[in-house]
C-alpha cells in the first residue's frame, strides 16, 4: 500500500508543524504542511488526504481564547468540506491547540448532526486552574480502546504545554454524558511508582492535584475521541515524545528506543497499511 497523505494543517501562531510533520514522516507517511489560507482559497485540497492533523502553537494568538478563530474557519467556510473529508476513511487529530480547535468547532459534542450554539456550549477548554502556563511530563492512561490512534496501547508519558487545557463542562451530565459513549480517550493518572499515593488523592470531584493532573480537567480527561474512533483530540504533545532521550528521567530509568509519543503516529499510519 502506498504511504497514505497526512496534511499538518498550521494557522498564524501555528508553533509545532515541523516536528509533528517529522513525526508522521518517521512513522512512514507522506506529509504536506498546508496553510490555512491556502485552503480557504481551495477548501478541496483538504480531500486528497487521508490524514488531518491540527499542530500545537497558539493560532492566531489565541486573542480571543484559545483555538477559537481557527474554529469559527472550521465551522464556516470549511464545514462542508471538512463534513466530506470525515465521512470518508480517513483520521483527524488535534494536538494542544489543534484539540482546542476541534473542541470549540463542535466535533466532539453528543450529536454530531447538530451545529447549535446551544451544543456548542456543552464543554470547552478553558484556563488551568492555576491560571497559569503549565509545561511538564504527564503520564497517561488510554480510555478508548476503539480509537485508531491509541490502539494496542494502555499509557503512555508525554508533556504538556498550556495554560488553556482545563476541560470544563457545562453541568454532571455532559460527563457522563462523555463516558457512556466513550469518548473519554485520555486521562491524567499516577505513575503505578515512584508517585507519594497521598499526593495524588483526588478532591470531592474526583479531579486528580498537579502535577498528575496540570490543568485540573474535569474528570482527569486528557484527550476526547468520537464513536468512530478516528477522531483524537488531546492536550499533551506526542510528537515531543519521539524517543526515549526526550524524556526527562531517561538516564535514571535507562530508556531506549522511541518514547511513547511515537507508538501514536505509527498507529495512525498503520491503520492506512
């Protein structure tokens, strides 16, 4: 088979095109990195490919909140054609803010046949609870068995960056709402060693304390996926996860090869072999 297509689509503010484009490319995909421009002047150039994938940064300045003018992009002048792209066997992934974009244009709410400003108001990613900019190793454990890109993998390690990647939602039943349909994909969780048990203890939410948790997310949720499984929105960055000399505690836990970040990508373009 050949390699499939992957486009990086990268927006003003876009930081992290190059190194997650290396990493398809270290996992045997062919990859374009595309301006957003670029495909608003030809919104069909996006159907070529089989892959989407939306980089970390800080689109255009996150001035009015994070990823919510690349959003309003994705909603309006390319909602039909993003609506094709999906119905065909293809992936989308949102990486950081690429997550937030995909949050806020509506892709992960319950009905995805809705565009409501009401459902649009479900949940958001929102400031840490620190209010401030987070960046520290994150361990992870998978949730969603069915997603393509998480498939065969129980946990994994990878940074975050941010200081908007507090899922917040609008009320107890969104959660739930969540996990019944299993779109929970990532959560924030506790080394099984080498984390004090009492330093993890959650508070009357459940929520997990920093570090295990930065953000303070609701329901510890790292990453959300769709009912297909071919959709992966997540906070932290596995493409800054590549291998194992970019972990912080490589030399103490001896680690070789590639770091878990990796396992993701090789997934994604498996999937396609």
């Amino acid at each position: 088979m050949p390699a499939p297509r992957v486009c990086v689509l990268r927006a003003p503010g876009t930081n992290c095109d190059a190194e997650t484009a290396h990493a398809f490319e270290l996992a045997g995909a062919r990859v374009e990195r595309l301006h957003l421009f670029r495909l608003l002047e030809e919104p069909r150039r996006l159907l070529p490919y089989q892959i989407l994938c939306l980089p970390g940064g800080f689109s255009y300045g996150d001035d009015l909140g994070a990823g919510v003018i690349f959003s309003e992009h994705l909603r309006g002048q390319l909602h039909d054609v993003l609506q094709q792209f999906r119905q065909a066997d293809t992936l989308l992934l949102g990486i950081c803010n690429g997550f937030q974009v995909l949050l806020k244009a509506g892709l992960f709410e319950g009905d995805s046949s809705s565009d409501s400003a009401d459902r649009r108001r479900t949940m958001t990613l929102t400031w840490n609870r620190s209010a401030r900019y987070i960046d520290c190793w994150v361990r992870l454990d998978v949730a969603a068995d069915h997603c393509v890109f998480l498939k065969d993998m129980d946990a994994l390690e990878a940074p975050v960056a941010h200081a908007e990647g507090r899922l917040a939602v609008r009320d107890d039943a969104v959660l739930k709402d969540l996990l019944s349909r299993r779109a929970v994909a990532l959560r924030y969780a506790a080394a099984p060693n080498g984390t004090d048990p009492s330093a993890a203890a959650p508070d009357d939410s459940g929520v997990l304390p920093p570090p295990v948790n930065p953000n303070g997310s609701v329901g510890n949720v790292a990453g959300l996926t769709d009912a297909s499984g071919r959709v992966l929105g997540l906070m932290p960055h596995p493409e800054r996860s590549l291998f194992a000399t970019q972990h912080p505690q490589w030399t103490r836990r001896q680690l070789t090869g590639e770091g878990d970040g990796m396992k993701l990508f090789r997934n994604a373009v498996r999937y396609f072999g």
